[in-house]
C-alpha cells in the first residue's frame, strides 16, 4: 500500500528548562496529522524559561531540529516555537458592535475583528496572539460562527496571551541564529491545552497545570477559551535539586532516582527496599551518599519522603493559583496534568489528594509516527503546536484594515463582563 502523500509540513520546536524537542509532522490529502520525525536532547543555555546563553540555546536547537530532520528524512525551514517562560500572561478581551437586527456577513465580522484590536491592552508588553474564542448574539455566549444568523447586536470574546518582549526576542533570535524563520511563538499553555484537553473539558471549565521542568504553568479554561494563567518558579527539576541535596549525590543521578525508583506515593514495603544510587556501568569507588549503606543503597522510603516533601511546596503553589484564577464551586472541577513532572509515578492521586480535585494525567493525542518515547506528558505541548499549526487559527492583527468600532467595552466595563463570566462558569 503506497504510503499517503503529504500535503503540508509543520515543523516545531520546544524550548524547554530541561530537553529542547522537536518535530516535523505533516498533513495528509485525507486531513490526518502525521509524524514525519521528532527528537530531543538536553537543554543548554536556559534556565526557568528564559534563555541565559544565546550561544548555548542556539546549539541545542540545531541539535534537535537535525536529529528529527534525519528522523523524517525532510529538511524544515520555518518553525513553531513554544515556551513557558518568558513572563506569559493571559487575557480576555471583548468587543460589541450594533447590527440592528439583520442577517450578519463576512464583512460584519471583520468589521468586529478589526475592532477589537483597539480593545487589547498589552500594557507594554508583547502579544503573542489574539484569537477570537467565541462570539456572542445580544449578549448570549458560546456561539461558534454568527454569519448567516440574526442580532441587533454583535460581539467576540478575544483571547490574548501576553510576554514580555525581551526574554521573547531572546527565544526568537536564538531560533533564528540556527538557520530557521519563526512562524510564531505560541505560549504553552495554548499549545498543551490544544493537545491534550477536549472540546467538552474547555467548555465545562478545566484547570490545565503544565508541570515542567523549572516553570508550572496553571490556566483555566471555559466557555471553550483560556481565560487566566498564572507561572510558578517551581517545577520536577527543584525535586531532583531537592534529592540531590539529601543525599550528597550528583544532578544526573539524583534525576536517575526520581525516574526510575520515586513515585509521589509511599508504600509499606519501601522501609525494606534498597536502591542503588549508581547505574549500570558507573563506577563504585565514588563517595557513598548520604544515609546509604557500604554497597551505596539508599532506603526507598527516605527517597519518596525527600519527593513528596518538595511535591508538596509545589501543590501549595498550585491551590494558591487555582483559587485566585477563581477556579471554585461546584462546575469545572476537573484539573489535568501534563508535562515532564506529570510523568512521576502516582502523582494523580497525589495531586487529588492535595487539591481536593479529581486529576487525570494529560498526554499528547496518538498521532500516526508518534514514536512511543515521545507518546508521553514531556512532549504534550511539543504535539500540540504542530496541531495547533495546523488548525491555523485566526489572529485579529492579521486581518483587514482598521475599522473604527461603534461600541467597545473597556476598563471597568471589561472587568465587570469577565467577572460575570468567571461567576457563570464557576
């Protein structure tokens, strides 16, 4: 059978604290995204989401984007980028103008589109994008596309995801000095959210808590939109420093502990079971760690013990944000996990317990070529910007000429309709 043939290609790259990872995937005559190649190698030169050393950052994502290159056998000259660092920042903004009870068109809703440039408020920063979410018919929500429908008056609620424009100009430039042209930098809780979130999960409300390497990001979806973010300056890597500092032991095998052997849950036996702090093939005459035995072993339970110590400051940072993204009450209960911490095992119940919530674990979607090293919470938001690529959503500073709106709501307005949305919806 002839293999299917590749109609468009998307390359993309994710810049992360701990792994640069990247991946070719193409769309098919028959509309099925499809893995050409994917690869990733360890992160240099950025620390907490921002890039530290342009030279260092620049290497690392050559490397990756020649290994998927070699991967699928296809050269990318453009990429997606995503980050979760960078000061990310999300907002709603909305935009009504009058119909006067006709039938709406194309022109209406560019006219709309156009107008809510004027509404967006950066406050210095830089916008990433700014994506119509959903409109709204004389003030009823969730409406999906109004040409051809009846209202007097006509509205959108715009998402808006904000950075700063420095640490964004570092990513980009670092990208660019390894022979490759930008499409655009796409935060990633946008991109994660694409991947791993249902239509249904973001309208009901959801908590999507990316959970990396040294930044967990904490956003809220509903009424099918992000509608607030929040960063913490934790992440998996402050448990591997925290291993590492209990037991005198290196970086490389503290992290080796926490993958192979931790877990976010303790267990009767593991007062009886005895880890080796070295691998396979590394030498035993290198200094014994700490509260380990003459063979090198440590008890598992000190290392679950020093795991969920650290896991528990995070989760505490993690309510904190949830409740003041106003993620209460009785709807929009779920909270989904991703990224490279959401692979230690037993962290779901451990985050139920914590949060008081139900958690599922969020993966990227079985994509036809995903490897199965890259079907995991790690490369959720790498799959979700050749996705989100492909959907090629609208921006509003792509469209048209500027109109001038015949209302617009502002200020206080604006805070009273997001207000009344969180109250809706939660």
């Amino acid at each position: 059978m002839a293999p299917p043939r590749i109609a468009r290609v998307f390359g993309a790259v994710n810049i992360g604290s701990f792994r640069i990872s990247a991946m070719i995937a193409g769309i098919s005559d028959n509309g099925e995204m499809i893995v050409l190649g994917s690869a990733h190698r360890a992160a240099q030169g950025v620390k907490r989401g921002y890039v530290t050393d342009m030279a260092a950052a620049t290497y690392a994502v050559r490397d990756a984007i020649e290994r998927a290159d070699k991967v699928a056998q296809t050269t990318v000259k453009s990429v997606w980028i995503g980050t979760a660092g960078a000061g990310l920042a999300s907002q709603v903004a909305q935009v009504e103008v009058e119909i006067g009870g006709r039938r709406i068109e194309e022109d209406d809703i560019e006219h709309l589109l156009v107008a809510g440039r004027d509404v967006i408020q950066p406050d210095g920063r830089m916008v990433l994008h700014a994506q119509p979410a959903h409109y709204t018919l004389d003030g009823a929500h969730g409406v999906s596309n109004p040409r051809g429908l009846h209202a007097e008056r006509l509205g959108v609620d715009i998402h808006v995801m904000l950075a700063d424009g420095a640490p964004i100009r570092n990513i980009t430039e670092a990208v660019q000095n390894a022979h490759l042209d930008v499409e655009a930098v796409v935060g990633s809780p946008v991109a994660a959210g694409h991947a791993c979130l249902t239509a249904e999960e973001r309208d009901l409300g959801v908590a999507l808590v990316e959970f990396g390497a040294e930044v967990t990001n904490v956003s809220v979806y509903a009424g099918g939109m992000l509608l607030g973010l929040t960063s913490i300056p934790l992440g998996s890597g402050d448990i591997t420093d925290a291993v590492a500092s209990a037991f005198g032991i290196r970086r490389f095998q503290a992290e080796r502990l926490k993958c192979v052997n931790g877990s976010a849950l303790a267990s009767p036996a593991d007062h009886r079971e005895l880890i080796p702090v070295n691998g396979p093939g590394e030498e035993s005459t290198g200094p014994i760690a700490r509260h380990a035995d003459a063979a090198n072993r440590i008890p598992r339970a000190e290392l679950v013990s020093v795991i969920t110590g650290q896991l528990g400051r995070v989760m505490e940072e993690v309510n904190k944000a949830l409740k003041a993204l106003g993620f209460i009450g009785q709807r929009g209960q779920q909270v989904v996990f991703t990224g490279g911490g959401a692979e230690l095992v037993g962290l779901a119940d451990y985050a139920q317990s914590a949060l008081g919530k139900p958690v599922r674990i969020g993966r990227p979607p079985l994509l036809r070529g995903l490897p199965e090293p890259h079907a995991k919470p790690g490369f959720t938001t790498l799959a979700g910007l050749v996705l989100y690529a492909a959907a090629d959503p609208v921006d509003i500073r792509a469209i048209g000429p500027s109109y001038q709106p015949v209302r617009r709501f502002a200020g206080m307005g604006l805070v009273g309709r997001i207000f009344r949305a969180l109250q809706e919806y939660f």
